[in-house]
C-alpha cells in the first residue's frame, strides 16, 4: 500500500510517500513561496523519489484543517482532484493531530498550538494511550488563556509545538513554568510523513470519506465573512 501525504495547512508545505512500514520520501518547504506554486512540484518529486507513479497510489491523506484558510483550501483541491482522477479514496487528517504526532508516545501532555491571530489559538491536549493518541481536548479556536486554564487542570509535563509558540511562549513559561516544555525546531511543524502514516491507518480501518463533500475544517468564520456579518447582520 502507497499513501500519498499532503500537507498546506500552514505557512510550510510537505509531500511525502508511505508504504506499508516504512516512510519512502518526504519533501518539505518552509519558504516564501506560495503554495500553490510549491505543492504540486513537491507531489511530483516525492512519487519520483519513491519510484512510482500515481497509479501505484492507493490513497491521499490530506491535512484539514485547521490552519490557513487558502493553504487548507489548496491542499484540498490537490488532494480531491487527484482522488477523482485516479479514483482512489482520500482522507482529511486533523492538522492539530498530525503535529502531536511528532511526540507521540512522549510522556506527559501534548499541546500543539497554531497561530490563530486575532489574540487566539488553534489548539488541542492530546495523551498517549495503547491505541494511538487520545484527544483530551477537543481542537477548537480559543483565546491562549482559555488553553492555560485547561492544561492547568492536569499536573503532567506539557510539550507545546506548532506556529503559536514564539508568539505566546512568554505567556506559557509564565503561566506553567517548568511544566511547560518545547518541540524541537525540526518537530515544531505538520509533517506530510505523519499525514500520510495516519491517513493509512484511517484507510486501514475503513474510516473513508466521500472526498466529493469534503470541506476543512476551519473551526471558526473566516475574517471576511466576520467583517461582512458586522455590516449587513448574520
């Protein structure tokens, strides 16, 4: 089994290819490039450095969301697209979820934390438990204080990772002082290896989507529709 990962769901991009137990290649940008003009080169070059071509896919898994709404919008549009043509299953994969998989099986809490703007976060609590990560927290837009409070509830270490972390690491030390513990630079970001492992193990277990309703998840409205409902009313 082949499982083409994708990854726009925030400022980097990422490709890769899983096979049945291993990751075979993964590409990953983090530059000033959109990622429209990033993403379908990089799907390219990580299906030529596996050695096979798109036919030999036997899914995509496609980060969701939340995020960037156009990174999220793109990669979705890649992945859908490509589900139609070469009429194989695709499958979104929490962005949220697909960060706290870099410390899977970490002891203590993770606590991956995306830039929302706005004074506010895109965030979750994840544990390790025997059958894979178990959501805590629900991902959700709140304000960081509001993600302070809960995590104050438990008394394990916290591993925070993601884009919101230099913007609120400040307030994070000051609020959980040596509980609170960072990602390294290199496991602070989604990995399009991490979608495509847990988009295989969704499709391994049946858990398939029609791709042709497939939307992000964006968890809160967009600034223009905000600004739009102020001025014409909801």
């Amino acid at each position: 089994m082949y499982i083409l990962g994708i990854d726009t769901a925030t400022r980097v991009a990422g490709a890769a290819v899983a096979g049945d137990d291993r990751l075979v290649s993964e590409r990953f940008i983090h530059n000033l490039k959109t990622h429209s003009q990033n993403i379908i080169p990089m799907i390219q070059q990580v299906l030529d450095d596996a050695g096979i071509k798109p036919a030999e896919l036997d899914g995509i898994a496609v980060t969701s969301g939340p995020g960037s709404f156009t990174g999220l919008r793109i990669g979705m549009a890649v992945a859908k697209t490509m589900g139609q043509a070469l009429d194989i299953p695709v499958v979104g994969v929490s962005t949220l979820r697909v960060l706290a998989w870099n410390y899977y099986r970490a002891s203590g809490l993770i606590c991956p934390v995306l830039d929302a703007r706005r004074n506010e976060v895109y965030a979750g609590i994840y544990g390790s438990g025997p059958e894979g990560l178990e959501e805590l927290v629900r991902p959700a837009a709140m304000p960081v204080e509001q993600l302070l409070d809960e995590l104050s509830r438990y008394r394990e270490n916290v591993i925070f990772l993601g884009d919101g972390v230099p913007v609120y690491r400040d307030t994070i030390i000051t609020r959980l002082g040596s509980r609170a513990l960072f990602g390294t630079m290199i496991n602070s970001f989604p990995r399009a290896g991490a979608a495509a492992e847990l988009g295989m193990v969704q499709l391994q277990q049946g858990q398939t989507e029609d791709y042709t309703f497939m939307q992000p998840v964006y968890l809160r409205k967009s600034e223009a529709e905000t600004t739009w409902e102020k001025k014409h009313g909801q």
